[in-house]
C-alpha cells in the first residue's frame, strides 16, 4: 500500500465510475487520468521510472492501455504530468496558507505545515512516494542530459599522446625516462616500464 495525493494505490481500481448514460463524460476522463497519476506515484515510488511500464501503470489504476493512450503519449508524458500537479497542489497549499491574515511567524508557520502536509506518510516507507518521485525526476532529466565533450574526463591520456606508446617503448631507458619527465602526465609516469639497471648507482 502506497498513500498518494489521489488516495490508497490499492483502493484505486474501487474508484473507477460505474458504467452508465448517466455519468458526464468530463467526470469519467477527470476519474480515469486521477487514477493513472495516483498508479504512476505508487508504481514509481516502489520499482522506480526505469523499471516501470505502462503495463504497470494501466494495471493497477484498472484502465486499458487505449485509455492510457488517449490522455498521454507515454510514459514519461504521464510521469511529468503527474509531477506537475503534485507540485502546483504544493505550491498553491503553502502560498494560500502564506498570504492567509497574521503575523508573520504564525503564517510561516502555518506555510511550512502546509508544505509537510502535502507529502502524506507511506506506511513501508519513512519517505513519501510523491517525495521520492521528485527526487526520480531529477535522476532522469541528470540522465537524459547529454555531457558536452568538454565535461569528459581527458585523463588519462590515450596511448598515442603518452610518450610510452609502442613508439616510445623502443627507445632506450635513458631516453624514455627524459620523455616521460618531459611530458609531466601521469598516464606517462602509470604506463612506463621500471628500468633493471639499478637507481641511484652505487
């Protein structure tokens, strides 16, 4: 069981709306997205987003994958969506709380357990899910984002920059010692051969 903003994950298929000419089509889409997002905190929060599938999703909401498709492109469109609104739900609970009549440290006050209130309490886990999915949409935009070429470690040197390359492995000892010193890279000083002549000379 995992708590979300949408209610128990394990009570969501139980909130799904009878069938019937009677119920609004608005009421039947705003019912079946709310349990998709409240399935997408839950799913999230336990496997984690790389592990999740929309399989899993569509699953424990209790929706067919026609329906998934009809509100969201796929995974990552629904995952977004859904830390979307967790966040505005934040942020209108802690301002409407801040600009409330008061003093300023008791609208502070009441600002912050509005902010604490908004991340129900998992009853497996000491973190919230709707917490732990914002701490997952940060590792995957850090994942998704390319590293420019400058960003890469250049160390150590290849083989062909490093004065002990084959080349350099056919010079003598003497000479490769004076390459190395003069190249002052570690790759250089890591890849070149000890000499057997003794050091310092007796």
């Amino acid at each position: 069981m995992t708590m979300t903003p949408w209610g128990d994950s394990e009570a969501l298929r139980e909130r799904q709306l009878p069938p019937g000419a009677g119920v609004a089509r608005e009421a039947v889409v705003q019912n079946q997205r709310e349990r998709l997002y409240g399935a997408t905190v839950a799913v999230v929060a336990n496997r984690g987003y790389r592990a999740t599938t929309v399989a899993d999703l569509t699953d424990l909401a209790g929706v067919s994958r026609t329906t998934f498709y009809r509100y969201f492109a796929d995974k990552e469109a629904c995952f977004l969506a859904t830390l979307e609104l967790i966040i505005a739900g934040v942020i209108a609970e802690t301002r409407g709380r801040l600009d409330a009549p008061g003093s300023l440290p008791e609208r502070a006050e009441s600002g912050l357990r509005g902010f604490l209130g908004c991340w129900p309490p998992s009853p497996t886990r000491p973190v919230s899910a709707a917490s732990r999915l914002r701490r997952l949409e940060q590792q995957r935009s850090e994942s998704s984002t390319p590293r420019s070429p400058s960003s890469r470690r250049s160390w150590p040197a290849s083989s062909s920059s490093c004065p002990t390359s084959a080349g350099c492995r056919r010079r003598s000892p003497q000479r490769r010692s004076a390459a190395c010193a003069k190249s002052s890279t570690l790759a250089c000083t890591a890849t070149q051969r000890p000499s057997s002549r003794k050091w310092p000379p007796d």
